[in-house]
C-alpha cells in the first residue's frame, strides 16, 4: 500500500497507469488499524488458509493447475486464452483478474472470498469451462 502526494498535472499521469484495485485515504487507515487487532488477524489468517484450500480442491477438481500462494489470492492456468474466460465470469458477477501482461496468457487470478463466495466462483468458473 502506498500513496502520492502531487500536482493535479501530475496524478492525472499517474491516473492514467495506476493499476486497478488501489486503495483510499479511508481504506488505508481502515488496513492499518486491522492490523493492530491481533484477534482479528489471526481470524483473517484462518479465514484465508481455509479459502485457499476450498479454491486449490476446486481448481483441481476441475482439472486447472494453479501457482501455489500464501497470498489472498491465486492464479490459476484457463488452459486456453484467458481473456474470453474473463469476460465470461463477468457477465455472471464474478470478477476475476487476468494477468495475461504478465506474459501468462491463460491465467486469470481470483481473491479468496467467503467460503459462498468461492462456492459461486468455482460453480461459474465450471460453467463458463463447459
């Protein structure tokens, strides 16, 4: 996380190719003082080694390879181009990530959510797959 500190000038340039997903004033005080909560983190930490394992049995259920991650996060392999699987799970409310200018043209990335919220990506994923 981080911020800038510039001309109108300048962060209208840096608006230009900022990547998605960035994070606000509020957003940024909110992750510092999560931070401080001990109990709290140790109770994200769970809540996300347990999606990971729901996504990485489900990934693998439907055949896909995956890049092992102790992130929040993971990106896994389309078997074909990534950018119509994309499109795809957008159009049933998922949102996902491509990482194609990565140089990984079939991959996508999908955030751990709630245990519902990875059960959905995983059923639109196996349909958008068929």
């Amino acid at each position: 996380m981080g911020y800038a500190i510039a001309s109108p000038d300048v962060t209208n340039i840096l608006n230009r190719v900022r990547q998605p997903f960035n994070v606000n004033s509020f957003a940024l005080a909110a992750a510092v003082a999560s931070l401080q909560d001990e109990a709290f983190v140790a109770q994200i930490r769970a809540l996300n080694s347990a999606g990971m394992t729901q996504l990485e049995a489900g990934l693998s259920a439907l055949g896909l390879a995956y890049i092992p991650s102790k992130a929040n996060f993971i990106a896994f392999d389309t078997a074909r181009p990534c950018v119509p699987v994309f499109n795809a799970l957008l159009q049933q409310g998922v949102i996902v990530r491509p990482v194609a200018n990565y140089g990984m043209p079939t991959y996508l990335r999908v955030s751990i959510g709630l245990e519902s919220e990875n059960a959905r990506f995983l059923v639109a994923l196996q349909q958008v797959l068929r």
